[in-house]
C-alpha cells in the first residue's frame, strides 16, 4: 500500500475561476484512492470555502506514449499538452483541445469536446481502480460519462492526420468566449438550444454580483473580475436558473461542478 501523500494547494490562484481557499489535497495514486474528489485542474469545479476530501493524481499520470497507431495518456497530462503533441507528430483527431482548459482525466469524465468533437470519439479504454474498461463498456453523451471513478490513463486510436483547416475553424468558434477567469460553459445546452441565448433573453447578460459577471461577450460564462466570492457566483448560478425556468420553463442544468 502507498503511503498517503499531500500537497497544500490555493485555489484563488489554481482554479481557472480564481475562486476558492487554500487546503490540503490528498495525492492520488492507483492504491490510496478513498473516494475523494478529483480536481484535475479546477477548470469547471468551483470549489467553496468548506470543501473536504479533495484528490489530485500522482504526476507520475503525466506522460504520453505514442505507438503504432495509438496514443496512451495519463490522466493528469493537461489537454493543451496533448494538443501540442498530436499538432507536431501530425495526429488528427484532438484539434478541439486546443483551448479546453483541465485535463484528459477530468475530460473523459464529462465528455469534453466542441461542437461534434468529442474527446469519447477516438478514445478505446480507460484505466480505473478495477483496471482496463473498454469504451463500449462505458455510456458518452453530451458532456456526459457514467465513469464514477478516476481516469488514471485513457488509451487512444490514432483515425487520421491533424487537419488544420479544423484547427483554425474550431478556434474561430472559441473567439466569441470572454478572456477573464472563468469557469468555462456554466451550464449544458437544453436540447435544441443554447444556454447563453435564453440567459441573453432573460436580460441577464453583463449582470454582476459583487466582482462576478454574467459576462457581456458571452452569457453562459461567468467571469471573476477581480475578486469574486463562492457565494457570487451561487446566486448568479440560481437566479439564471429560476429567471429562464420563468421566462422559458426550461430548467437549465449546470455543466460544471460544485464541490
């Protein structure tokens, strides 16, 4: 059995929101597992003042194998990181990641992708507590995996060579995204709609609460200005979801985590 390591992490600089406090994380690794929850890279967790057993992977998940045809990955290797790779070794198939913040642990778990790009789509198997699970084992939808357990390592199939012509419309689809600190799409799209839009309907969009913003480039991001609070972003959180149930009776249905 390992021995239990830990790390003290401060997440008003770690998250990708810039929100949270700084507590002791436990290392993680294929044997001390307990149970706690992965933070990957905080990118669509917003974690409170009073979060407990918090988790992040060994960085001995930080590597990338490339052979035959396959790409293995560790579960901690950032998706940026995997999008360098696979652009210089001329590998196709994960232009999306370009500018996905978090990592392909966190990523297969929630499906991550743009548009029809999804990060389920070349992916084989990954590697859980109780070893290798095929991916016909495992149920993907939109941003959506039935995985309850951490992604150590994520095996790949290598389709096609890397197309920029889908790099740069991908990345033209990422323009209309605000800059500051946020925590990605708060919420999922409804089916046959979007999120942002029935937000910007319900005049919402640019509305703030303390130093949280609906943002005004794009109403399903919400941004830290500087020195928003946890509690900020709930109410915005909540009075989005009752002012579309209201206008719309659409019960939007959050994309990222509270923990």
């Amino acid at each position: 059995m390992s021995s239990e390591k830990f790390k003290i992490i401060d997440f008003s600089k770690f998250s990708s929101i810039k929100i949270g406090p700084k507590i002791k994380v436990k290392i993680i690794d294929e044997e001390n597992y307990n149970n706690e929850f992965l933070i990957g890279r905080a990118a669509n967790t917003l974690i409170s003042p009073n979060a407990k057993n918090l988790g992040i992977l060994s960085d001995k998940y930080k590597f990338i194998e490339y052979k035959n045809g396959y790409l293995k990955v560790g579960g901690k290797v950032k998706n940026r990181v995997l999008y360098n790779f696979c652009k210089r070794k001329n590998i196709g198939g994960f232009e999306f990641l370009s500018h996905l913040p978090g990592t392909i642990g966190g990523s297969i778990k929630m499906n991550a992708g743009v548009k029809n790009e999804e990060i389920s789509n070349n992916l084989i198997a990954v590697k859980t507590l109780n070893g290798w699970i095929e991916k016909k084992d495992i149920l993907f939808n939109y941003r959506y995996s039935n995985i309850n357990a951490p992604v150590f390592e994520a095996l790949f199939e290598i389709k096609r060579n890397y197309d920029p012509f889908l790099d740069k419309y991908l990345k033209n689809l990422r323009k209309n995204q605000p800059k500051k600190p946020s925590l990605g799409s708060v919420f999922k799209n409804p089916k046959g709609d979007f999120a942002g839009r029935l937000i910007e309907k319900t005049g919402l969009k640019g509305e703030k609460r303390g130093d949280i913003q609906i943002s005004k480039v794009h109403a399903n991001f919400f941004v830290n200005l500087g020195e928003g609070k946890f509690e900020d972003m709930i109410y915005l959180i909540n009075l989005t979801k009752k002012r579309v149930y209201e206008n719309f009776g659409i019960k939007l249905i959050e994309e990222i985590k509270i923990i």
